[in-house]
C-alpha cells in the first residue's frame, strides 16, 4: 500500500523491493511517482514480448543497479517490432 502526497509516494516500511521492474530514481534516490509506475509496466510489456521472458536475467541487483545507473537498457525482444521498440523509448 503507498501513501500518496502531491503525486509522489514512499514505502512506509523497510521490505523487499521488485529491483527489476524498478525505475532509476526509485532505485537511486527511493522516489516513487507514476511516471515510475509506467517504467515498471514497461518492463512487464518487455515480459510480455519476450512470452514470459525474465528482465535482466544475468545480472544480479547489485550488477542491475550499475547497468541502469550508466545508461544500459534491456535490448528489444525478438518478437517486438522496430517501430513499438522506438516509440516505447
């Protein structure tokens, strides 16, 4: 459950965080708002194109958070058209 303030919630307490489905500035500085949400529906779409696909499946949280942190995106899946790949970006 998220308490919401000014269009922008936090997590009230300290537990597991889905790490792979998370958007950078919920990564880096624990700042959680709807354009992070859509970050992590991206990345369920991005399961969804690659039929259950797991995000970033070599790399641990810590390893996540460096590759995220310079830039580095999860590569378009096969069955994604160039053009759905472009827009999504």
């Amino acid at each position: 459950m998220r308490e919401v303030y000014h269009e922008m919630y936090e997590v009230q307490k300290q537990k597991k965080l889905p790490v792979k489905w998370m958007a950078p500035e919920s990564l880096y500085e624990q700042i959680f708002t709807s354009k992070s949400d859509v970050w992590s529906y991206g990345v369920v779409l991005w399961e969804i194109a690659t039929v259950g696909g797991s995000p970033y499946p070599l790399l641990t949280n810590a390893e996540l958070m460096r590759f995220i942190k310079t830039g580095h995106r999860m590569e378009k899946p096969e069955l994604c058209s160039d053009l759905v790949y472009v827009t999504c970006l």
